[in-house]
C-alpha cells in the first residue's frame, strides 16, 4: 500500500511539473561567437543580469524622483532578469555562415515564441526578426535577430516585459515614439 501512494504522489508531482518543463525558455541558448571575434572589424557583446541588474534598478530609482523618464525606465527594468545582445560588423560580404544565426532562430520556432516582425529584403540582404515569448498572455521575452551581409545583432531580454511601458519611453535610450493609436491592434482594438 505504501508503493502505492508513493507511486500515485510521484505521478502528482510531475503532472504539477511538466507545464513548466515544457514552457517556451525566453532565455536563448546563445552561440559562443569566439571563431568570429578575429575576423569582425568591430564585436561587442554585452549581457547583463544579476548583480548589473540590481545597480541599473538603483540609477534608475535615482532619476525616478528629478525625471519622468526614469520613473518609466525603473518600471520597465523592476521585472527584466537580463538583456544580452551580441553584435558583429565585418569588413567584406558573407564573412560569417548563416548558419551561427540560424542556430538561434530554430530556438524560436519552440512553443511559447512568437513572430512580431519579419522583414527580409532580397536586394540589401536585410533580414530582420522580432519574437516576443509568452506565458499565459503575458510578454516573458523578446528576442531581436537583425542580420546584414556585413554585419548581424542578437538581442535577448528576459523578464516580464510590459509593451506599454516600453512606448512610454520613446524617444529616450534610442527607442522610437510610439503614438497610443500604433499599441492598438487593429482587428480588436484592444491594447497590446
């Protein structure tokens, strides 16, 4: 009888389990890089989370009483848990393999991530993606690819991410204005 209910409390524990074993990760396997650092005129690759984290939070709670824009940017940072970006620029044409990006984009064909905006212009080899992954309807990720033949950004941010807060601060920190009429979605009209 004993193994019996252990058998059934084992069984209850991984069905409570498995949803979150089987969640889309917003944090992105990202690929070392380290054979294109020699040839890239220019890399750069940031991450920062943990310890980095905390003191952006203090900066921004600093300004939170003399500036409005960081009051926005405390908000938006109290639920974000790390931004890594990795970019590479190169002197000539197709000095790197598709495939290093490609490696990241299959990452996000899992479930849970999904496609915001793709734009791929043939002529300028322009390729430009934006996933957003998500968890009970809610922004847990954002991921950006944008790949040139000269050059390519991986951006990876993970955390709770409110799109709303993030159009507050348009114009600031390099992010473009968003006017309320463009949050709307066009079918429902409800707020994204």
């Amino acid at each position: 009888m004993n193994l019996k209910l252990s058998f059934i409390a084992l069984a209850a524990v991984s069905a409570l389990s498995a949803p979150a074993a089987f969640g889309a990760n917003p944090e992105l396997k990202l690929p070392n890089f380290s054979h294109l650092r020699g040839v890239a005129s220019d890399s750069t690759d940031i991450t920062i989370d943990g310890f980095l984290l905390r003191i952006a939070r203090k900066f921004a709670q600093a300004d939170h009483d003399m500036d409005p824009q960081g009051a926005a940017a405390l908000a938006l940072l109290q639920d974000i848990q790390s931004v890594r970006v990795r970019n590479f620029t190169f002197d000539k044409d197709d000095a790197y393999s598709r495939a290093d990006i490609d490696s990241v984009r299959k990452q996000l064909r899992a479930p849970g991530w999904s496609s915001l905006v793709t734009v791929h212009k043939r002529d300028g080899g322009e390729d430009v993606d934006i996933y957003v992954c998500l968890e009970d309807d809610k922004v847990k990720g954002l991921a950006v690819i944008a790949a040139e033949p000269r050059e390519f950004t991986i951006v990876n941010i993970v955390g709770s991410i409110d799109l709303a807060k993030v159009s507050q601060l348009g114009g600031e920190f390099g992010i473009p204005e968003i006017e309320e009429n463009d949050m709307n979605d066009d079918k429902t009209g409800e707020t994204l």
